[in-house]
C-alpha cells in the first residue's frame, strides 16, 4: 500500500461506481473514476425509473439500506428527491383468478409487500383499460431515470474524487497484484486498489481470460413518453418471475423470431415524464421495431399510450448475472482487486448499498459479505 491516502481507481460510471467513489472519498481515499462513455450512460441512466422491492429475500437488505441511502441523498443538494413514501406497484393481468394466486403466493414469500388483490384494477386506476386485475404492492419510488446516478456523481466530485470521463480503462496487474490501472492510449493511472463496477462488461476486466464469466447483457428498449394522465401506480404486466429471473426470459427471447421480441409491460412517471418498457434480450436489437412494440402492446393495458407525446427512445444493455443476483467483493486470487456488478434490472433499487459494502471492504473493513451475493460464490454456468 502507499503511504498516506490509499489510491483508489474505479471503473464504471453506473450507479455503483458513482456512489462507491462518493463513498470512498468521504473516507479519505484519494479516488479517480473512469467512465468510457457519460455518467449513467448504461442502464443506469437508462432504467425505467422505479427505485423497487427487488422480490428476492436474498436482495431486500441491500435494497432497504439503499432507501435509507437515498434518503441521505436527499438531503445532501444535490438534485436528487426520493418521494417521502412509495407510490404503490400493481402487477396487471386479466386473469383474476391468477393474479390471486399471484397474492397469495407474495404474501407468504414477502409479506412486507402487504401484497393485496384487486379485482378491477380500475377502482385504483382509471386510467387502466377495462378487464384487469391487479395485485398492489407496497413499494416502488418514481424517480427521473438518471437522477440518481447524477446526484451520486455530484457527490462523489463535492467529496474531492476526479470523475475522468471519455477514457477507456482496464486493471493493470503484476502477477497476483493489481498497480493500477492502463488507459487505451497506454499510460497509467496509479492505485492501491481497483474496483471495477462496469456492468455488463465487468467480467472482460476482471478476467480476460473468460474464464470467470458469470454477467451476461441482456438488452433493453424504452421509451420516454409525456402521457396527458399517467397513473400514480408504477404499473407492470404481471410476469414478475420472468422479470426477476431474465435469464429465463432471455432464454425465450433467444428462440423468438426478429419480428416479434418479447417484452414486458412496464410504466412508471416522475417529474412529467412516463418510462414505458421493457425487453430482456440477449444480443442488441433494432429499436424502432421494438419501439414500435411497445407501444402497440401498451395499449392493451393503458390505452392513453396512443395518444403520449414520444420524448426519447433509449437501449442499454443490464449487467444480468446468471443467477440473479449480484457479484460483490475481492476478486480471489488478485491483491486489490474488487468488483461489484451483476445488480440485472435491480442496480437502482440496489446499487448504493452495493457500493457502501464494497467501499468499506475496499479500505480494510470488515463488513459480512452475504453469502447469496458474494463475488467469490459458485454458480451454474
């Protein structure tokens, strides 16, 4: 290690590596970040804007440390507003009898979601079209898609970390020991340790080799709209395993046809503007055929979509691990080497506490690794 300030270099401009480096400058490490593209160029900046209970047992401390976060966030000036109180979830099908074994089932494996069933979605949401039933939920937080990771960004520069944009990085090793980290124009960067936060490209850096490849892409479409009445609920089609388990859904997605992509209704509004998404690919698709997708099977839960304003198509593709869940921790075998990726659709809901973990295990704390999403776990290939 070096003597004074422990050198630190991040990589990854997502929601994880901005707060890891706000949080690590707020301990006193000397902290520059590399992002190749923009901050929240990925899907951090491209999510459907929904901070949400993760439905996973294994994932919900990390998402409620991440609430207490975003609230301190709140609080710190710097452009981010987490509302005061959920705005409530409704998973949407028009098969009643379904949707209450889907509450059922909730209420045995997440309780804390009060899940509750509604027969006729519309005595909560007159907005929504005739024939659905919903299950409601008790969480989901709107927010703009990129605010959160920009507010953390902000932090991080307000707390002393040099935020290096446009620049392509990769850990520069010597032998088991990592020295830093080597730009594409081949000059070095200096750190004692090195985190690589960069998504769905992480296990590339943190392994060239491909031999430790457990996150895969799987590729989103959505669409920023302006609806003239846009529910309060964030509202979604009620396939919630398929959204939680993508490895399954791009394992459908990879015997679909070109034409006929499946997605999974989303919606959430916040500060004027509705995210309707979204897909689960496996290879990057053409987004006006998407889009166009999108839109088309909206309408059978929202009518109104056919008459929103499009503000913005947008495409990025999620760091999905292959067993839902993130990959947070030391990389085995490499002195001062971390990673912490994987988070799939749940980054946002997720990501600060991810990023809180890895940056006290980073400057030689002694936090417990949950064993369910510890970087050094086993997975099924």
């Amino acid at each position: 290690m070096s003597r004074g300030r422990i050198r630190v270099a991040v990589i990854g401009g997502g929601i994880v590596g901005c707060a890891a480096a706000a949080y690590l400058a707020e301990r006193g490490a000397s902290v520059s970040l590399f992002e190749r593209a923009a901050i929240g160029a990925g899907a951090s900046g491209r999510n459907l804007g929904a901070i949400q209970h993760p439905f996973d047992p294994g994932l919900a401390g990390l998402h409620h440390e991440s609430l207490d976060l975003y609230r301190s966030l709140s609080a710190d000036g710097v452009g981010f507003s987490l509302p005061g109180a959920p705005v409530g979830l409704l998973l949407l099908n028009p098969d009643a009898d379904a949707v209450r074994r889907q509450a059922q089932r909730m209420a045995i494996a997440l309780p804390e979601l009060q899940p509750t069933f509604v027969e006729d979605a519309r005595a909560l949401e007159p907005v929504l079209a005739p024939g659905l039933a919903a299950c409601r939920l008790e969480t989901a937080y709107p927010v703009p898609p990129a605010s959160a990771t920009a507010a953390f960004a902000s932090l991080a520069l307000r707390r002393g970390a040099d935020l290096r944009i446009g620049l392509v990085a990769r850990p520069r090793l010597a032998g088991d020991r990592v020295l830093g980290v080597e730009l594409e124009d081949g000059s070095r960067h200096a750190a004692d340790v090195v985190l690589v936060a960069a998504g769905p490209w992480s296990p590339q850096l943190v392994d060239p080799t491909g031999a430790w490849d457990p996150i895969r892409p799987t590729w989103g479409v959505t669409l920023q709209l302006r609806l003239a009445d846009p529910p309060r609920h964030v509202v979604e089609e009620d396939e919630v395993d398929a959204v939680n388990r993508p490895a399954a859904a791009t394992a459908r997605a990879a015997t679909s046809v070109d034409d006929d992509p499946p997605s999974l209704f989303s919606l959430a509004s916040a500060e004027g503007a509705s995210s309707l998404g979204s897909t689960f690919l496996p290879v990057e698709p053409e987004p006006a055929p998407v889009s166009a997708l999108l839109l088309e099977r909206a309408e059978a839960y929202l009518p109104g979509i056919r008459s929103a304003e499009i503000l913005e198509r947008r495409i990025c593709a999620r760091p999905q691990s292959i067993d839902g869940r993130p990959f947070i921790g030391p990389v085995a075998g490499v002195d001062g080497l971390f990673v912490c990726a994987g988070h799939g659709p749940w980054g946002i809901s997720t990501g600060p506490a991810s990023a809180r973990l890895v940056a006290d295990l980073m400057l030689g704390g002694a936090p417990a690794v949950p064993t369910e999403v510890s970087a050094s776990r086993a997975v099924a290939s």
